[in-house]
C-alpha cells in the first residue's frame, strides 16, 4: 500500500521536474548502455564454448624438436607433427581422441562455379565429442577413417546454398574432383571461441565441410593454418608421415581427474619412447590443458575489451556521481515540502523510503533507456569488420544483468540524497515558510 504511494508520488516529483528528471534518466542511461554494451561482448567472447564437458576435453602438446634453441621447461609447440598425432589416436588412451587440420578445397554443385568452403580434415570423434548438432544423418565411424572413406559432413549453411535445406543425406558432392557421399547436415553450429583450432581465427566461424583426414591426406587435399619445421622434410614434403613438421591439432577426452593424469604419465612415456628411438631430441616435455586453460594460455580474448569493460564502469561511475549531484539539488528544493510533511507526521523512514522509491523509479526508466542503447550499440558492433562482430548480441542472462544494473545503481545513488531528505529539520523549514 505505502509502495504505491511512494510510486504515485514519484510521478508527481517528475512531472514538476521534467528536465532534471529526464536529464537523470538519460545520464543512467547512457552508462548502463555503454556498460551493458561492452559487458556482453565481454560475455560472448570470454564464455565457455563447451559448458558442462570443457573441463573434460584437453589439448595435447608435445615438444618433439631438435636441440636448436632448447630452455628447459619451455613450451612445447602449439600442435603435433603427423607421425604423432596418428600414433596417439591408435594407441586410443582416451575416451575419444582426435586429430585434424583445417583447409580449403573445391566443391563443385550440379549447377553454377565452384567455390572453395572452409574446410575440417578429422577423425570420426570429432562429432562427439564437440557434441555437434546434426539436422539430419551422422558422422562416420572409425571405419571410413581406416579406409580413408568418400563421405563428408556438411554445415547448415552450405547445405541451404546447395540443397535448400532439404534432407541431402545420400547424396554425392563433387570435392576437389572426387564425388563423395554426404553422410550428415549439421544444424546451425559456432563455437565462440574457435578453441579446438584457434589458427584459423579465434572467433572463426565453424567450417563448412568436414572429411576424414585419412581422406584428405590421400587425395592430398590443400591445408590452412601455421606450420612449424624443424628439419628439412623427406622429399621435400612438410605433409608427409615422418615429416619433423607440426601442423595438426590433438584433443583428448579423458572422463576424471585421475584419467587426465594418467594421461600425462603416459604422454611423458610416449616421449621418452621416441626419444629412445631417436625421434625426439628434447627430454620429456608435455601439455595437457583443458578448454578453458587453453584459451587462458592462448590469450584469446582481445586485450581492449577488457580496457572498454573498466572504461565504460568508469563512465557509469561518472554518471551515476551526477545522479547523485541532481538528486541532491533536487531534494534541496523540495525541504520546504519534506518540513510538512513531517510535521504532519511522516518519519524520517517514511521521508527516506520515499526518495529511494524515486531513485528506483528513476532507476527503472534509466535501465529501459540504456537497454534500448545497449541493443544500438551491439547493433554497430555488429557492423564492425573483427572476426566476432557477429557474435555481438545481447541473451536472455545479460538482459536480466542489464535492468538489476540499472536497479542496484539508481538505489545506491539515491541512497545520500534520501537520507539528506531524512534529515530534513520540520521545525526549521516552517519558519522559512
């Protein structure tokens, strides 16, 4: 009952004060949208891309160089050369294992140029163990890895371009100059970051078509992505099995603590196997990182996105101190009304509670204001040419984030003018009368 008559007189305060009152409401307004603007990029960008099994998939490094340039304890690099990557997917230690490579080749439609989607070159647990969405069939088996099968998966996207989305599961696609069969359509599907190949682009898009590597290794399909050598290769061929190249990326799924460390004990074994033998010049040196340290590791989100996070609080901080300045005036102007209304009675708690309510209201039209903002300024990110200027919108978590921002922030900078209007002497205001 007191709530709404707080509220009823908080409309009439506004409506006498009309240009202060706006000029508060866009002050908040402008700082919770610049602060919510920069918080959701902030939120897409630094989000688990794998929530609920991140902490269970792990990125596999080994440090198989020579002794030019050797630290002790430095790190291995970023991938694994052929040899290795397919020596640790036939020993199978993990729950799943995988290793691929990006590239770019040639699909050739029934009518129209052929044009050159992004391309993934990978074993058959690729699918589940990143858990992607399939629209229609599946992925292969370890089977058609074996025997480097013609089948394929494809995006969401291409199967729109090429087949108006209709099921094409069974149907055959021209790759490079080889038909192959489509063995699944993915639905729409982007992990925000890129984390199981950030070489391509931390917030690339995922790729369009996906083959078994074996595949790709035989019909000597083009690859993308660095490359790192340390000796000439056999033949000259960086792409070769015994090639001293790393160029493929390794992910394990390991379901507990002790099996990721049993993992590693089996990563150093595995190295001093190959050291023995002569392969690996370097003493045991390994990495096992989960998703999320891996993208610490890797520095993945931008350095100024951070900066813009503390600069647009450091902007809210600002105009919610001129909040607090006009409340203040505000409530000077209006002591004559606070003195008779307590000597009619009213306590200082009363007095106190009203004021916070219009804070609160001031606030609730601050937040609808900055909200608005918020959706302009992510529509002009999206505008911009980063690799994750797509991915700039605002969900259903950062909307409820937004209106208890502005709640939370119109109620602290009521807080003094509230309790200044508490204090408000009854008997000394009637006699200014």
């Amino acid at each position: 009952m007191m709530l709404g008559y707080y509220f009823d007189l908080a409309l009439r305060a506004f409506k006498r004060s009309r240009a202060l009152s706006a000029l508060m409401v866009l002050g908040l307004g402008l700082g919770i949208g610049a602060c919510m603007t920069t918080l959701s990029v902030y939120h897409v960008l630094s989000g688990d891309p794998m929530p609920g099994k991140s902490d269970r998939l792990f990125n596999v490094q080994l440090d198989a160089r020579g002794m030019v340039g050797y630290k002790p304890g430095g790190e291995p690099n970023l991938q694994l050369s052929r040899f290795d990557a397919e020596a640790l997917l036939r020993d199978k230690r993990g729950l799943r294992q995988v290793m691929m490579s990006g590239g770019r080749v040639s699909v050739r439609p029934e009518t129209g140029k052929a044009f050159f989607p992004s391309s993934r070159y990978t074993s058959a647990d690729f699918f589940t163990m990143f858990e992607t969405p399939f629209a229609f069939g599946s992925g292969w088996d370890a089977a058609a890895d074996a025997a480097a099968g013609r089948v394929l998966v494809i995006s969401h996207e291409l199967n729109e371009r090429l087949f108006g989305g209709a099921n094409s599961v069974g149907k055959t696609l021209t790759v490079g100059s080889v038909a192959m069969q489509i063995q699944g359509v993915l639905k729409p599907w982007r992990p925000a970051p890129h984390f199981y190949d950030l070489h391509v682009g931390n917030y690339a898009k995922a790729e369009d078509i996906y083959l078994p590597f074996a595949t790709a290794a035989q019909l000597r399909f083009s690859r993308s992505g660095n490359m790192s050598c340390w000796a000439e290769a056999p033949g000259g061929d960086p792409l070769a099995l015994n090639a001293p190249c790393d160029w493929i990326q390794y992910w394990v799924e390991l379901a507990s603590p002790a099996e990721a460390a049993g993992y590693r004990d089996y990563l150093v074994q595995y190295s001093e196997a190959q050291r023995k033998a002569g392969r690996f010049m370097r003493p045991a040196n390994v990495r096992l990182r989960t998703v999320m340290e891996w993208l610490a590791h890797r520095k993945v989100l931008p350095g100024d996105i951070r900066l813009q996070v503390w600069l647009a609080f450091g902007f809210l901080l600002v105009c919610l101190t001129n909040a607090v300045g006009l409340l203040l005036a505000k409530c000077l102007r209006r002591s004559g009304e606070i003195g008779v209304r307590r000597a009619l009675g009213a306590s200082r708690r009363a007095i106190f509670s009203q004021f916070l309510v219009e804070a609160g209201v001031l606030g609730a039209a601050g937040g609808v204001l900055g909200l608005l903002l918020a959706w302009g300024g992510l529509w002009l990110v999206r505008l911009g040419p980063s690799d994750y200027a797509s991915l700039a919108r605002m969900d259903w978590e950062m909307l409820g984030l937004t209106l208890l921002l502005a709640f939370v922030a119109s109620l602290l900078a009521g807080l003094l003018p509230a309790w200044r209007a508490a204090s408000v002497t009854p008997a000394l205001q009637l006699k200014t009368q």
